[in-house]
C-alpha cells in the first residue's frame, strides 16, 4: 500500500467513524443531559480528581490497580468511572471499582465527576478518544502508540488538539519514570558525548500476542448488548465478527502494528528525548514473521531512521529470543547507547556509563542513576500534572507525535518495500 492510498483509505474509513461519532456524541448529551462541551469542571485545590477508565482489558486493570494503590495511599483521586465495549468485562470492573459504567467513552466524557481519563483501549481508537477527551475538558493519560500505524494525519490532529486545549497528556510509555534519560539528556546538551551522530534501542521478547499473550475470554462470545463489534471496528476495515479479533487484536494489522508501534514506542521515546529529534527526513525497514505465522503482524522488526541534525537511529527486536545484550535494566528494551564524536552513553545495570571514543581525550565515566522505573510514580506524574496543571510531562503530545511518525514510517516501509520519506513542505509521507 502507498503511503497516498494508506491515506485514501484512512480518509475513507475515518468520515465514516467520525460520522457516527458526532450522533453518538448527541445521544451521549441526551443520555447524560450534559454536553461534551460542559463537562469539564475545576477541582478545588484539596478535591479528589474523578478518574474514568476508557478500557478495561488487560492493560486497563494494570491502570485500575495503580489508580487503587493511588487511591488508597495518597487519597488524591476517585476511580469514578469505566466504560469497555464488552459486557461482562465492564460489569466486573465496575463493580470492582464501585465506579459508574458506560458502554460508549463519551457518554463517560459528558460525566461532569470526570476530570481525567486513561485510556487503554486497542491502537486504532487512542488518537480518537484523546481527541474527544481534551476537547470535552479532560485530561488524559494515553497507553502507547497514541494512534495506529495507518494514522498519521490523524496522529498530527491528536497532537494539536492537545495543544489547543491546554489540557494535561502523558503516553503510557511509563519508562520514562527512569530518571536515567533526563540524566543522559542533560550530559548530551553538556557535550560530554560531543556532537550526537547514531543511537541504538530496541526491544526483545519471546511472545507471539496468541493464545498465551491474550486470551480469549469467551469462546462462545458473540455480537448483541454484551459485546459492540461495530464501536470495537470503529474506523478500521468493515469486517465479519471474529472472536480471535474481538479478544486478540494484537495479532492483526486493522487493529495493531506488531513490534514497531507496540513495543518499540518504549524504546524510542527517551532516545528521540535525549537528542531532541523531530521528524525523520527517512526511514527504511526490514522484518517479516519470522516466527509465529498465525498473526498478521511482523514478529520481527528492524528500522534506521535519518534525521536532519545528522544523526541516524537504529531501532532493532525480534518476538522470537528475549536476550538483551549486556546493560540489561529493568524491561526487555534494549538499552539505548547513543554515539557522539567524542564518546558514547549508555546504561550499565544501575549507572549511566561514558565510554570515550577513539582519539578523545575523555576517560571513561559512571553516574549513579537516580530513579528506576516505577509505574505508579509515572502515573502519580499525570495526576500531580492534573493538579497542577503542568502540561510539560514526561511523555508529552508532540513527542508521542515525533516517536509515532518515524514507526508509522518503518511500517510502511516494510510493508511498500520502500524507503519512507517526510516532505517538510507538506508534512506527509511519501513512499
């Protein structure tokens, strides 16, 4: 597919869905009584925040857990409500939760108790719901990628809605709670390394998001009031009901992108942070399954993305071996090591390790890491941000924007067997 025709057909799809979206939206303020637009309130400096949760699967009970630890210790929020397309998952977590529970994120949105939102719902839909989130005066918290890899003007319209809104946005790439790429920003702008020219990440599992990585919750589940088959499809292809779809959405390329916008966002977020990196000016890619030949998606992903400041990164991972190399911390991402001309930065276990370059007269250098990883500390970030309405997070909107891009354009690369190209001048894609 090229990038013109991926467009085209994301055009197409995307009318459709927004669309429907702008009656659901009605139906959701003749439910409620209460407009998108009047939602929003401004918590006290001493109110609880009221959190809803868009998405209740695997990842979404991950968010639940944190939310209640948040909820029980610092006493700084409410888990006030949840909204999944699929029945008896809902049920469960909201009575889990005691929250109220929605079957359409914006009937959630127009809850006037909801100040913040996480969503954790598949790929195809974050771009959207954040979109609806901060036009309807919600903050939100967005699990990674923050779009699917056929929506790249949706992605640009993601970012600059946020921008507009003044609302507070955090990817849920919760790696950058690690305390070691603020650190190894500050030496780069430093010049310790000298001037930046290649980074390597990556990221290596043993997983195929089959049977064992996503189960299915009923096999017997079919369309009707418990399960939402059109809201789950949204804007992607116009498909029969599939229960493997339905539960296993990551081993298809409608809803997901394999490697290269599930895991790799982890990997390339701090490195397109600690060198300050826009778009791409190209990217190419190689990979293909390799392994598991049930799923749709690449099992095996490898990218080289050039910038203009000069600087090439290497983004390489596989789903078939799980060994890291060396510097091993924390995740199964590969470490990052960014090469400068005077040197090298990489992890070592718990230090931040210089090597110099050959003919530098640097010596080699370790700086304690201040803060490992922590997922309740990065979601104590979003919602401290919330309070104080800091819109400079960890994971902020126009660098999920430059992360996405650049996979958008491995994606296409391997799937055209082109060389994927950013025209500054019109700011798309070219192939």
């Amino acid at each position: 597919m090229s990038a013109q025709n991926s467009r085209q057909a994301n055009e197409m799809t995307r009318r459709n869905f927004m669309r429907n979206t702008a009656s659901t939206v009605a139906a959701a303020a003749a439910v409620t009584g209460v407009s998108p637009q009047a939602s929003a309130r401004t918590p006290g400096a001493n109110d609880r925040l009221g959190i809803g949760v868009i998405g209740v699967g695997g990842r979404g009970s991950a968010h639940l857990q944190a939310l209640n630890w948040i909820k029980d210790h610092d006493k700084t929020i409410d888990i006030v409500a949840v909204c999944d397309v699929y029945g008896p998952r809902l049920k469960r977590a909201a009575e889990n939760n005691k929250a109220k529970r929605y079957s359409d994120h914006r009937e959630l949105l127009a809850n006037r108790k909801v100040d913040a939102v996480c969503i954790a719902t598949p790929d195809h839909h974050h771009a959207y719901q954040v979109i609806d989130a901060v036009k309807a005066g919600k903050d939100a918290y967005c699990e990674k990628p923050v779009s699917h890899w056929r929506q790249f003007d949706l992605t640009k319209q993601m970012a600059e809605e946020v921008r507009k809104s003044g609302r507070v946005f955090l990817l849920g790439t919760q790696g950058m709670s690690d305390s070691a790429w603020r650190q190894m920003k500050k030496l780069i702008q430093d010049g310790l390394i000298g001037q930046p020219i290649h980074a390597e990440c990556g990221y290596f599992r043993v997983g195929d998001w089959g049977e064992r990585g996503m189960p299915i919750d009923d096999p017997n589940a079919q369309p009707g009031p418990n399960l939402n088959w059109e809201a789950f499809l949204g804007d992607a292809p116009a498909r029969s009901f599939d229960v493997s779809r339905f539960f296993r959405w990551r081993m298809y390329e409608d809803y997901a992108g394999g490697p290269s916008t599930d895991l790799f966002p982890h990997s390339l977020t701090p490195v397109i942070y600690m060198l300050g990196l826009k778009m791409p000016e190209r990217v190419v890619a190689t990979g293909g399954k390799f392994r598991y030949e049930e799923r749709e998606v690449p099992d095996t992903f490898n990218m080289l993305a050039d910038y203009d400041a000069k600087v090439t990164v290497a983004v390489l991972g596989t789903q078939g071996n799980n060994n890291q190399g060396t510097g091993f911390r924390g995740s199964p991402g590969r470490v990052p090591v960014i090469r400068g001309w005077e040197g090298s930065l990489t992890v070592d276990k718990n230090d931040i390790l210089f090597i110099p370059a050959e003919g530098s007269q640097k010596k080699e250098q370790r700086f304690p890491i201040e803060q490992a990883e922590d997922f309740v500390r990065y979601m104590q970030h979003f919602i401290e941000c919330c309070r104080t309405r800091c819109t400079d997070t960890n994971s902020p909107a126009d660098l999920a924007l430059h992360v996405q891009a650049a996979l958008q354009m491995g994606t296409l690369s391997l799937r055209d067997n082109k060389v994927a190209r950013f025209d500054r001048a019109t700011q798309n894609i070219i192939l």
